[in-house]
C-alpha cells in the first residue's frame, strides 16, 4: 500500500485530491471529522449555518470534514429567522427528511471560538465554533460510522 498523510499544515491542499482516488488506491487521509445530526449537518455543508453550538471550547482551526450521523434530530425545529434565509428547495428537502445520514457529506472551516456570537444560529450559553467556506458534496463517502467530538477519518477503517 502507499500511504499519503495530510497533516493540519497541509489541509488547504485538501480540494486539490479526489476522495475517490485516495479510497481506490488504499491511501490513507487524516483529517479531523466531526459528528453532527442531521437537518443541522446538512444546513452547516450548504452554508446556511454559521456556527456549530457546543458545550465546549475548541482551539482547532483549520478544515475539517462534516459526517452526518446516523440518526436525525427529532427535536429539530427552525425559527422565523433561520427560515427566511434558507431557499425554498432546501427547505423542501428538510421538510421531507431527504437526507444522507452516516456519510461525510461535506467540509468547512473553523476560523474561531467564541461566546458572544450574534449568528441566527447561536444558541446562548454555549460556544459558538464559527464556520467558514462550507462545501457540500456531490459524492458524499458513505457508510462512515461516528464518533463524538473531533476525530480523525481514515478511509482504510471504514
């Protein structure tokens, strides 16, 4: 097998390689993951959601890969001001559950930590982890199982 590992450093080199290629050819890709259900997985990929409410603070910064996990959150519910900035056919998928749950479905970047977020997705009382420059993919890398906090993908244990 030939190995290829991403450091942090390198992680803006990230667009430049096809997923597929790595995964075809036993390459191996550490990058940090993390975990979210969806509608909100989903929501942050496609750029609606600016921040990524956590009960604790990350020094992080760099990109990292967006894995919807398997179960979707029941409590979902979007306010009058989260609604007025999604499109209509966005909205429709949310409404009819049409979503890819247990894959990597996308990647973003956290640019910051902080508490004081005036983001329409700030939740008070938590941190506000804010994200940057959201890709949702065309191909998501599915059957990926989650874990909490941030973790490192490696395609060869999936």
């Amino acid at each position: 097998y030939l190995y290829f590992i991403l450091e942090s450093i390198h992680i803006n080199y990230i667009n430049l390689i096809d997923y597929n290629f790595l995964l075809k050819y036993n390459f191996i890709l550490f990058m940090k993951v993390i975990t979210i259900k969806n509608p909100w997985a989903r929501l942050i990929c496609s750029g609606f959601k600016d921040v990524e409410n956590r009960s604790r603070r990350t020094k992080f910064r760099g990109k990292i890969l967006i894995h919807a996990g398997k179960q979707i959150d029941e409590k979902f519910k979007l306010n009058s001001q989260q609604i007025e900035v999604i499109q209509i056919n966005e909205l429709e998928q949310l409404q009819n559950n049409d979503f890819t749950n247990s894959a990597i479905i996308g990647e973003v970047t956290i640019v910051d930590c902080i508490e004081d977020s005036d983001s329409i997705w700030a939740i008070q009382g938590q941190y506000h982890w804010v994200l940057r420059d959201p890709v949702l993919y065309d191909e998501p890398i599915r059957n990926v199982k989650g874990k909490l906090g941030l973790w490192e993908f490696n395609p060869q244990l999936t």
